[in-house]
C-alpha cells in the first residue's frame, strides 16, 4: 500500500438499540462478536470490520457526538451470492419485521438490488454479484456517447 493512501478499514454506526442491530445483522447473515453491552462487531478477516456502539459509548470519548437520527443518506451494500439470493434474504428480512425500502430490483448496473432498513433506519443495500470490469465498460460507453 501506498503510505499516503488512505485503506479503508471499516465502518462504524451509531445504534439506538444494540440489541435490535445485533438481531438485524445477525438475520442479513453476519457473524456478530459482542464485545460490551454497548459495542458489538462484524468482520471480514483483519481486512475490514462493521462496528456498531451506542450514543452512550460515543458521548463517552466524544462530548460533542450528535445524535445522527434517522434515515441515513447513504448505503450499506453487501454482495449475496445469486440473484435468487437477494429476492429471498429481503422476503426474509421484511417477514421478520424490517423496512422493505425498496424491493428486488433489476438494477441499470446489472445486478439484482433490494434495499432493507436497519433499526436505526440506515439503508442496506443487497446486491447480487456483479462485474466491475462489465461496469467500467459500460460507462466507459455511456461517456463515448
């Protein structure tokens, strides 16, 4: 790695209820590893980890923390293993209760595409595998236009 490039090494969300993000993650299909009744965490190897805390945990280390609210602006995506995969996992999801944001999709990209929300309102996106190198094309193509 190049030392003046940054390397993304996670993602950490700010929880209201722990408990109902462990459930919610826990369903999608993660691992959690509880590591305090205000910290848990998903993780990928040593390469990258989605961690959850508490606005307790946070004011903690940070008097100035907000409390972000609601109905996050961005994504959480994860890549299921077929099309077919997707459909099932936002049926499960919605059965169990979650915000169906937007059922399965035939994305522009080429992929199946559904979003749930978390708890905490945060979107995930579940995606069906897809080629990067297919999308590049594609837009390389779009801009040729």
């Amino acid at each position: 790695m190049n030392n003046s490039t940054p390397r993304l090494i996670g993602l950490y969300l700010f929880v209201a209820d722990l408990q109902a993000t462990k459930a919610f993650y826990s369903a999608l299909g993660l691992k959690i590893e509880a590591v305090s009744d205000m910290f848990a965490r998903a993780s990928w190897g040593a390469e990258v980890v989605l961690e959850f805390g508490t606005a307790s945990l946070t004011r903690s280390y940070d008097p100035k923390f907000e409390d972000p609210g609601r109905n996050s602006k961005s994504t959480i995506n994860f890549e299921l293993a077929s099309r077919t995969a997707v459909d099932q996992k936002y049926n499960q999801l919605v059965e169990l209760g979650y915000d169906g944001h937007l059922a399965p999709i035939d994305a522009l990209w080429e992929a199946r595409f559904a979003i749930v929300r978390d708890p905490d309102g945060n979107q995930v996106g579940l995606h069906s595998p897809r080629s990067l190198a297919a999308d590049r094309a594609r837009e390389a193509d779009a801009t040729n236009r």
